[in-house]
C-alpha cells in the first residue's frame, strides 16, 4: 500500500513537517515523487519511519539513526529485537517511579512507613536507562554485554550515601575541569586533580578499574561527538583536554 505525506502523517502520529524535514535531511526519502508532485510512500518507508521513531522514543539524535539505519550492515529484525528490550527496561523504569510516587504520596498522607532507600530507586533505574538510551550501544560494543551488565547492576545497587556522593563527584568533575582548562596544562596539578576525580566517579559504576579501560573511555569523549558536545558545552575542547589529563594521568595514549 501506499501512502502521501498526508495520510503517512496522519497514521504514524507525525506532522507533515515532520516528514519533509525527513526528507530533507536524507533519512526517510519518499518511494517516489507522482505526476502531481506529491511524495508518495511505500511499505520499505513505512517500515524506516517505524523505526525511526522507535530510536526517538529512545531519545537517539537524528544524526545517530541516520547513521544508524542507513548503514549496509543494518539489519531490521534485531533491530526491533533491541527496540523491544529496551522498552521493557524503560517500561521497568516507569513501573518502578510510577511505583515510587504512589507510596511517596500514600507516606504524606500517613498511611505507610517508606524507607530512605525506597525513595530513590527510580532515579537509579532511570540512571542506568537513561545511559543505555544515550550511548548503550558504543559501550556494549567497546566493553562487552558482561561488563556493561555488571556496571548496571552496580548502579541499581547503590545505596543512598553511595549514590549521592557519585552525584556530587559528577558535578566536581566538571567543576575541576573547567579550572583546569584554564591552565592550558593537562600536565598540571588541576588537570591530574581532575583526571584522578573522573578515576574515583568512574569507580562508582566499573566493575574493576583499570588504566587502559580509563585511557579508552577518555578518547571515546572525542571519538564520539555525544560525549564531546556535553564536556565542550561550556568550553569547546574540554573534552580534548580531558583526553590529554587521563593519558598522562595513566602514562598511556590510544
């Protein structure tokens, strides 16, 4: 069957804009363009655009599906396989704060006792979600599904003392960072302050620390421009800058 912007739009929950910035952009071309000059779309464009919105449900940039979807190597039927997989976490994700607000609001209003602990492990599910979601599979494919489990599982572990000081250290790294670009010294006392905070905040999710996994991780922030674009939000070539403190701090360059 095949369908016009129109009647694309209208079935998937889209805009027409939507669809022509698509095309625009080169991520869902339509099958033809028809003597009207209309843009006609057949089963292989809907089958694109469902996954297209799958990956944005995801919240994946559009830069990253298009790599994504239009790559040789890319295979539909594990695609939504993994799709599927990850909405089950993210539906567990769900479960687990809509679960956490229902008893926050039954203890404002004295009918339960909730402890401490309780109050916080949605926003750990939604930690490790989020993450996946963002760059779950560079890390799969760079450490392996083991590794990464383990590192998750470590997450949902936490315990509140734990969890807020990594939330602390997060914020520390950045600060230090940003003191530390200043010098221009990767070298520096501020840069390897800085380097060996990122050590202790990575601690707190691996498994096992080593110098080569830190060294790798660091490059991967200028590989790929996700991680670039956070640490440069403030100032361009931070990220660079981080990569030059972690290799010295470790004594190994990628």
């Amino acid at each position: 069957m095949e369908y016009t912007v129109q009647k694309l739009a209208q079935m998937a929950g889209v805009s027409t804009r939507t669809l022509r910035y698509y095309d625009e952009i080169g991520i869902l071309k339509p099958a033809r363009i028809n003597s009207s000059g209309y843009r006609i779309y057949g089963k292989t464009e809907v089958d694109r655009l469902q996954q297209i919105l799958f990956y944005r449900e995801l919240n994946v940039s559009l830069e990253s599906i298009n790599e994504i979807v239009t790559a040789p190597s890319f295979d539909g039927a594990r695609a939504l396989r993994e799709h599927h997989a990850k909405l089950l976490e993210k539906r567990e994700q769900l479960d687990v704060l809509i679960s956490n607000v229902e008893k926050t609001v039954a203890l404002t209003e004295g009918r339960i006792k909730m402890m401490d602990k309780e109050k916080f492990e949605g926003f750990k599910q939604k930690l490790v979600a989020d993450n996946e979601a963002k760059y779950g599979k560079e890390i799969h494919e760079k450490y392996g599904e083991t590794v990464v489990n383990k590192s998750n599982q470590k997450v949902k572990g936490m315990t509140q003392e734990q969890y807020n000081a990594v939330t602390k250290l997060a914020t520390e790294v950045i600060e230090t960072l940003q003191a530390a670009f200043l010098t221009g010294d990767p070298a520096g006392e501020l840069a390897q302050k800085t380097a060996d905070l990122h050590r202790q905040w990575l601690c707190f999710y691996w498994d096992g620390y080593t110098k080569e996994s830190h060294a790798g991780l660091a490059q991967m922030y200028v590989d790929d421009p996700r991680f670039t674009a956070y640490y440069d939000k403030k100032q361009p070539g931070a990220a660079k800058f981080l990569r030059d403190a972690v290799q010295v701090y470790t004594g190994l360059k990628q």
